[in-house]
C-alpha cells in the first residue's frame, strides 16, 4: 500500500484467557475457555452465575496505588492494555508530534462499578459519603482521558459509544483520521468491566445471557443448535495504529494494516439484530469498498457471533448474501466462544486476534460448536485452530442500537 493509504498497528490486551499477547494467543488458537463462575458477588438469586472474568489482574503493579484508587476497572484495563501496546510498538514520545498523537478508545457502559458502590453509599450512609470523583471516574470518556494524559497525546481525541460496535467505531474512525492525514499515531480500542450484580440480573431477565451455569467452559457456543444465549465478559484490546510512512521512517517492526472501514445502522430495533442481517451486509461492503478489495481477496472472517439465536443466523446470512457460493470456502471464526461477549471491548479484542491470525497463518477454532445449527451451515474452525496461508481478513462487530462496523485487515508483507 502506499504510504498514507493504510495504517500499522501495536496491541495490548486484558481478558478472560489472558493478561499479555502471549498468553491470550496461546489459549486462543488452544481453544481454551475462560468462562467461570463468577466470584466477585453473590449470584445465588440470579439466573446466570457465569461470565469472563480477568484473573490475576494486579493493579496497583500495573498501575501503582494511588492511581489505581482512583480509577474504574474499566480504565485500569485500557491503561493496562495500552502500556503493553506502547512497550510492543516501540515508540518514543520525543519522536511524536503531540499535536498528531490521538486517542480513540471507547466502552459501552463506562464505570458502572464506580456508579453502584457511590449509590449504595448515598442510600446507606447520606450524600456526604459520595465520591467527588464519582463523575470523572464513571463517564464513558475516561479512559481515554486518562491514556491521551499519561503519554501527552494532544491530537483528536474521541469515545464513540456503539454498544458493541465499539471497538472497530474506534479502530475505523482512527484509521479514517490517520489516512485523511490529521494524526500519525493514535490509540484506538475498546473498554469494558461491566460484570455487576445490576447488570447480570438485567441482562438475565432479558433471557440474553447462557445459563448453562454447571459448565462454564460450555456455555458460550456460537452457531450452536444447543446455544442459549451469550456470556458477558470484560476486559480491554487497546491497538496503537500508525501510519505506514512514519511506521517506514523510523523503521518499526510492523504486524498488519488497517486497509478498510465500513460502518452501518439496522435501523430496525433497538435491541433485536436486524433479522436478515441487512446491516451487518452493508456494513461489510462498505468496508470491502473502502479497501478497493473484491470478495474474493478475503481469506477470512472473524465473526461477531455472540451466541444468541437470532445474532447467529442474521450474520450467516449477510455473509452468504455478501459473499455468494464463496462464503462456504472462507473460515470464519468466533472468538467470542472461549473469552465470552466483551461488549465495547468485543472490537478490538478480536481485531488483535484477527491480525496474529494473519502473521501467524493460523485460524482460531470455533469452540463448543457441536451440534451446528441447520441455518449455520458455514465453515466456523470447529473445536480445532486450523493452520493455512491467509494475507487479508474481515472483522464484524454488532451492537445494540442497530450499530454495525467491519474493518478490513491485511498481512504485511
């Protein structure tokens, strides 16, 4: 590609199945399952007892205390995230125009955690007793505040907030700034810590989540027959993209390249997908349009495939319309069936899984996918990483609102 036409990117990452790149790639093509039993507080009443929770996540090691302290979860996992991708990428601030330096990094609830301790506060012990650091700790936009003051990036800064869209919104729109050339570097992801006793029960009594409690490991299966529902999880996949000419001139190691967005609505319902996947379509061709590439350059998908009945079926189904007879010989991936539905960090996640996928060669399995819904009849890696030459690769992120983006990657050679 030349030079300004795409961008190179770093990652760091925080979930179920790993505190590190290394860790999490491993159990990843491994088919290893982080869903457990959650521990943080009582799920004796609720329907689901089960989610993807970071495990061994020390803070105040990453971080230090005081700041810690006074930080989310959320934030402290896209900080975590981004000081991996910043040691990874090898820049130096001093080589950095502040002024091109951006962040783009978002999440879909924000710091609930933060917000429901300062309620039980207010109710039990009066208005005194509130945290004045209750606002700048909880609003959406804090992470990526604090990331844009501990590496002094004074470019475009931005939260875009599409549910579960959110991770390829930021990677696309940080991608779009960088080739319209108003930044060279830019954070982009998504951010999530959002398994709370309020949220569990909400999402429960909308039947959305699995309750197959007695087996974790078993419960998020997406294209499933026997699926029955997703499993929430949490975590933070953070990306440094630069663009490729300041990547070139200080000759950095270089993974992949961001080399096509494109983004939709369903315009149908502000929950339900939409039920033939026409968003989803549109946002995929878009992103295939605005890499210049034809369908048949796209050697693989990593799918949104939350494990929900409906989600499913609809995103099979704008494959096949997008793809025609060719959608059956394309691997499609979940990874959401070992680390569980991120919501806002879901994007970015699987936007580093899809890039090592590319490097590597390697294709990620499809775990608990047993007995394959009729209506999901594609090629999903089932059970067993799958090792073949692939250079370019699509990934769909869907969210509530009818909020829909797909990016395009490529290997760099």
């Amino acid at each position: 590609m030349k030079s300004g036409k795409s961008c190179d990117y770093w990652y760091g990452v925080s979930v179920a199945i790993g505190n590190n790149l290394q860790s999490f790639w491993n159990n990843l093509i491994n088919g290893k399952s982080g869903i457990s039993t959650i521990d943080t507080f009582d799920v004796t009443n609720h329907k689901t007892k089960i989610a993807g929770i970071v495990k061994n996540f020390d803070v105040e090691e990453v971080l230090g205390k005081n700041e810690a302290r006074r930080l989310d979860r959320f934030s402290q996992f896209a900080l975590a995230a981004a000081e991996q991708a910043w040691t990874d990428s090898e820049l130096d601030l001093n080589s950095i125009d502040e002024e091109r330096f951006g962040v783009y990094v978002g999440s879909g609830i924000g710091g609930i955690e933060t917000f429901i301790e300062n309620i039980d506060l207010l109710r039990q012990k009066g208005p005194r007793r509130v945290s004045p650091a209750l606002v700048p700790a909880m609003i959406s936009n804090a992470a990526t505040a604090q990331i844009s003051i501990k590496w002094n990036a004074m470019g475009p800064s931005m939260s875009p907030v599409s549910a579960c869209a959110i991770g390829n919104t930021a990677i696309g729109e940080a991608f779009k700034l960088i080739r319209y050339g108003e930044a060279d570097v830019v954070f982009a992801g998504g951010t999530e810590a959002a398994i709370t006793d309020l949220s569990i029960a909400s999402f429960g009594n909308a039947t959305a989540l699995s309750t197959r409690n007695d087996v974790p490991n078993k419960a998020s299966r997406p294209f499933d027959e026997n699926r029955d529902g997703f499993v929430m999880s949490e975590g933070a996949g953070i990306l440094i993209l630069e663009s490729l000419s300041h990547a070139l001139r200080r000759d950095a190691k270089i993974y992949a390249e961001v080399i096509g967005y494109g983004a939709s609505s369903d315009a149908h319902h502000i929950v339900a997908t939409h039920p033939e996947g026409t968003g989803a379509y549109l946002a995929m061709r878009s992103a295939l349009k605005n890499a210049n590439l034809s369908t048949e350059e796209i050697d693989v998908i990593s799918a949104h495939a939350t494990s929900t009945k409906v989600g499913d079926i609809s995103e099979t189904m704008a494959i096949k319309q997008l793809f025609g007879k060719q959608a059956y010989q394309i691997p499609v991936t979940a990874n959401k069936s070992m680390f569980g539905h991120m919501l806002g960090a879901a994007g970015g996640v699987e936007a580093i899984a899809l890039a090592l996928s590319l490097k590597e060669g390697i294709v990620p399995p499809t775990i608990n996918l047993e007995n394959p819904d009729p209506l999901c009849d594609l090629d999903y890696v089932p059970s067993v990483a799958r090792q073949v030459k692939i250079s370019t690769g699509l990934s769909n992120s869907f969210g509530f609102g009818g909020h829909n983006a797909a990016i395009v990657l490529k290997k760099y050679e």
